[in-house]
C-alpha cells in the first residue's frame, strides 16, 4: 500500500508539472487532461525505458521494431499538446492510429493474429470520455492502418515478419496502456462515488433551502426537484420531474424558460429570468423568480459543454410584484390627482375671477360720478347683480373650506334626534326660486311614518342644498329633480333624481373626489367648482353612512344617501353604482311646482 501510495504520489507530480492547477478552470476537466496526460506519458516512456535491456539480451532491433519505437513517439508529443491546449479530441484520434499501426506491425498484417484485439484499447479509452463522437473519431483512426495494411497485403507486399524484440515492444506498449485505461476507469468510477455522495449532500442543502431547487438534465427535463415544491406551487416534488415543471409554467413564458436553461447550459455566469408558474390547487399563477446556472460535471470536450446539467433555483415573486403594482398603482393615482388638482385650479380661477369682475364692475360704475344720472331702476339691478355674485362667491369658498376640513379632519358635527322630511321640504322651498328660473319641477316623494334618525340637521341640509342644486344645475328647461326618502334596515335613504344629462359610468366611481369633474358629461358649459359631491361624500362618512351613485349619458342620475339610525363616524369612502329608486317604492307623493 505504501509502495501505491507513492507512485500516485509520483504520478500526482508529474502530472502537475505537466499541467498545473490554474491552467483550467473547471476541476474535472483538469483531473481528466491529467489522467490521460498521464496515461499517454507512460505509454511513450515505458517501452523507451525497457530498450536498454533489449539491446543487452536480444538481437539487433530490426526495422520494424525501430518502426515500433518511432511510433511510440506519438504519445509523448500527445502529451505535451494536451499540457498546452485542450484539444483531446486530437490527442485521442493521433494516438489510436499510432497504437493501431503498432498492432498492426506485431501482427505482421496478418488478420488471423490474436494482437489485433489490442486495437480496442484506444476505442475504449475514448469510450470513457463520454463522447459519442470521439468514439466513432478514434475508431475510425485504429481501423485506418488496419485497412491500409489489409489492401498491402492484398497487393503483395507483405508486412515483415515479427521478431521477439518487436512482440516485446509491443507487449510492454499494450500492457502499459492496459494499466493506464484501467487507472483512468477506476478514477472514473471514484468521481462517480463521490459525486453520488455529493449529489446527496446537494439534495440535503436544496431541501433545507426555502427556495424551490431543480437540477436539469440538457433536454430541460427536470431529475431533481426540492420539497420546496409544496410551499411554492402546491405540488408534491415529484410532479414536478421530467416536463412536469414545463407544463406548469405560463405558455407565453415557455420559450423564455427554455431559453434561460439553455443559456445558462452555454455560460459561466447565472442567468435570471421572471416566469409566472401555475399552481397546483387552483387554476391560478404565481410569480417566480428563476435563477439558473450550469454545473460543469466530467465532459469530454468543449463541443459538449452546451449539454452540461443546470441548477435552477425559483423564489416567489408574488409579495414584490403586488408591491410593484401597488407602486405603479399609486404613482398612477398621484399623476390623476396632479392632473385633477391643475383641472381644479384653472376651473377656480374661472369661478372666481368672474363674480369678482362682477362685484369690481358694476361697484366702479355705482362709484363713478360721472354716472350718477342712473335711474334707480338700473342701480338697483347693479347693486342686485354685485350681490348675486358676492353670494356665488361666497358659495365658492365655503365649499373650498368646507372640503378642506372634512380632509382634514377638523370638521365637526352635532347629531340629535331629526326627522328628515321636514328639512327635505325646507331645502326644496330654498332650491324654489332657482329650480323655477331654470323651468325644473321640484318634487318629494316620502314614505309614510318616517322614523327620526340621529343626524346633524345642519349637515343633512347641506347634503340636500348641493344635490338639489346639482340636479337643477344639470337638467335642462322642463325636467324635474325628485327628493324621495325611504326606510332601510338601519337606517334612512335619502335619494335625489334629476331626469338630466346623466354621468358615463366610467366617471361614476372617481365623482365625489375632491378636485374631479366628470367633463365628459357635463362639460364646462355648467359653473361650479366641482366640490358638490365631495362635501356630501365628507358629510355621509362623518355619520358612517354610505352615498351611491346610478346614472347613464341621456338619462339622468340618482344619488343615493343611506344615513344610519345612530350616527357613527368614518371615512368617506368613493360612490358605488346602486339601482334607481322608483317612484313606485314610495306611499306618498307630493309635487312642488313654481311656475
């Protein structure tokens, strides 16, 4: 054993200095140029060092033998080529057709000699590479000489015969060569072990890990799959062998996961790529992230490395990509709320600028000496105008300020017990004179022994004022806007019908936000500031009810206000779609009209 032990001592140093450690990157292909470094250095050297022993006891060499030696030559330059480059291939194919041509020699071309079965020997060292193309590469270049000494012999001329120092040479070439394949065969089978070994450890490793793990054969066929598989898909790691992963991956990430395998099978570097993956217990797909690598194993030759095995390891997306859509989606709401705040502010200005030129004009002509020839007729009509517009004005800015304190919190109401059906006729009677001048028909329908609510009247009333005021806004000469207030588990409904312009239902679910207006349907041939429905949004949050919204383009709207019976806060919440309420629902109905 210590006799071994040195000579694989021996061989590790020789083998070193013919190839050192950083002369190749991948261990395995350094190990594998060493070994048959090795292997072709003693085939050259031995016969070369039992020569002297010939001369001494056999007869003058002849010239097949000299021919014998001189092709022995062979190995040792295979040798020191494969010590600078990595071509093995050549290294493989120069030396079989030397060792056949050895053969063939000792054989004396005779193709009855048992020698000729030394001609497999270079067939099965280039077997144990793994190359289905050096094997059919060297067999072709042992059959060469063969075949050349077959068609010789055919011709006539006849190889020489043998002498014993030539079957000497060639015993010592082939015994050694023998030992050498042998050697590389049972280094062979120790990296298998301990790959074995390892690939058990890397299972162990990839089952602790919390990521799914698979290892990939070069078809993309999965040969190793971790119990993270439960966790991430739903399936049993089992499921996911062979194209089990494949047929769960997202068919228009398919190219994409096929792709990164075979890229990563190609590069030195780990390549990442995004894939949805299907789920196992419901027809759903998560979000994945695929990291893949290939791992470099024993191949015979560069022209194989596309088919090296790829490790992948898959972590889930789906926290990160909810998180990215909810950063776009804020970033999104901002940019409208930017938009929507610049649409406010030149909307502003118009409401402003225009009741204050008002007021600032017709006070400069009451002021102007010059025309103080007016009649009292016309100034009074000045002075009337400067208070109307003073009144919008003023109308403006409470609704900014009312707004305001709803956001801010700082708005505060008063509930106590109140019926609703009085305050609703009292704002209809406010709303009279406008509705009138406009050619709109104001009417109530109530249900009858309405029960009292705990509200703020004061709240209530201007929930009513702005979508009364609304409805006339928006319904032309000869509608009607309807107040109707029912009874709801709970609490009360109160609902305002206009058989106006109607909103597009994609504005429906953004109307009662501060800074928005449904252009689309109403235009900017309508004043106002656009805050109606989100004061009365602010105000139904802050009794903990609920507004909702029914409309269409043509055909008018309804806004529905459910108030609780006890009132409780909370925050305003956007308009949701709700049925139109129908006069038919209501016990009573009483019409207002001012002609």
């Amino acid at each position: 054993m210590l006799q071994i032990a040195r000579f694989r001592a021996l061989a590790d140093q020789v083998a070193g200095s013919l190839l050192p450690a950083d002369a190749v990157g991948d261990p395995a292909a350094l190990a594998r140029r060493r070994a048959v470094s090795l292997g072709y250095l003693a085939l050259g050297v031995a016969p070369f060092a039992a020569l002297p022993a010939l001369l001494a006891f056999g007869p003058a060499p002849s010239a097949a033998t000299l021919a014998a030696f001189a092709l022995l030559i062979v190995p040792l330059v295979a040798a020191l080529d494969l010590s600078r480059s990595d071509r093995l291939g050549r290294a493989h194919v120069s030396v079989a057709a030397a060792f056949s041509t050895l053969v063939a020699l000792v054989a004396s071309g005779s193709s009855a000699s048992p020698a000729l079965a030394l001609v497999a020997l270079p067939v099965v060292d280039a077997a144990l590479s793994g190359s289905r193309r050096l094997v059919a590469a060297t067999a072709a270049a042992a059959a060469a000489p063969l075949a050349g000494f077959s068609v010789l012999s055919a011709a006539g001329f006849g190889a020489p015969p043998a002498d014993a120092a030539l079957a000497a040479v060639g015993g010592v070439a082939a015994m050694v060569y023998g030992l050498a394949i042998m050697c590389r065969a049972l280094a062979i089978a120790d990296w298998m072990k301990r790959d074995g070994a390892a690939d058990r450890r890397f299972e162990q490793f990839a089952g602790s890990l919390d990521e799914l793990v698979t290892r990939h054969a070069p078809s993309g066929a999965v040969i190793f799959a971790s119990q993270a598989a439960d966790a991430l898909i739903g399936a049993p790691s089992r499921r996911l062998l062979d194209q089990g992963l494949f047929s769960r991956v997202h068919i228009a990430d398919r190219p994409l996961f096929l792709q990164t395998l075979a890229a990563a099978a190609a590069s030195e570097l780990p390549l990442r790529a995004e894939l949805r993956v299907r789920r196992e217990s419901a027809n759903a797909f998560v979000w994945v992230e695929m990291r893949a690598r290939a791992v470099r194993l024993h191949e015979a030759d560069p022209a194989s490395a596309a088919a090296a095995p790829v490790v992948a390891m898959f972590r889930d997306l789906g926290a990160v990509k909810a998180h990215q859509e909810a950063l776009i989606a804020a970033r999104e709401e901002a940019e409208r709320a930017s938009l929507a705040k610049t649409r406010f502010l030149a909307h502003m200005s118009h409401e402003l600028r225009t009741p204050l030129n008002a007021i600032i004009g017709f006070s400069e002509i009451l002021s102007d000496k010059t025309l103080c020839s007016l009649t009292p007729e016309r100034r009074a009509d000045y002075a009337d105008l400067i208070r109307r517009s003073g009144a919008h004005l003023l109308e403006v800015v409470n609704s900014i300020l009312d707004m305001a304190k709803i956001e801010s919190g700082s708005f505060s109401i008063a509930p106590r017990p109140c019926a609703l059906e009085p305050l609703a006729r009292h704002c209809l009677n406010l709303m009279a004179l406008k509705a009138e001048a406009a050619g709109v028909a104001l009417a109530i329908e109530a249900a009858g022994d309405l029960p009292e609510i705990e509200a703020d009247p004061r709240a209530v009333t201007q929930m009513l004022l702005n979508l009364v005021g609304n409805g006339v806004k928006f319904t032309p000469r000869g509608g009607a806007v309807t107040v109707g207030l029912t009874t709801r588990r709970g609490g009360l409904a109160l609902t305002v019908r206009d058989t106006g312009v109607g909103i597009a239902p994609e504005h429906i679910g953004r109307l009662g936000e501060a800074f928005y207006q449904a252009d689309a349907g109403y235009g900017r041939q309508y004043e106002g500031a656009g805050l109606g429905l989100s004061v009365v949004r602010g105000l139904v949050a802050l009794h903990g009810g609920e507004m909702s919204i029914e409309s269409a383009i043509g055909r008018g709207a309804t806004v529905t206000v459910f108030l609780p019976a006890v009132c409780v806060g909370g925050e305003p919440r956007p308009p949701q779609v709700a049925p139109r309420v129908e006069a038919s629902e209501c016990s009573t109905e009483r019409v207002l009209r001012r002609a």
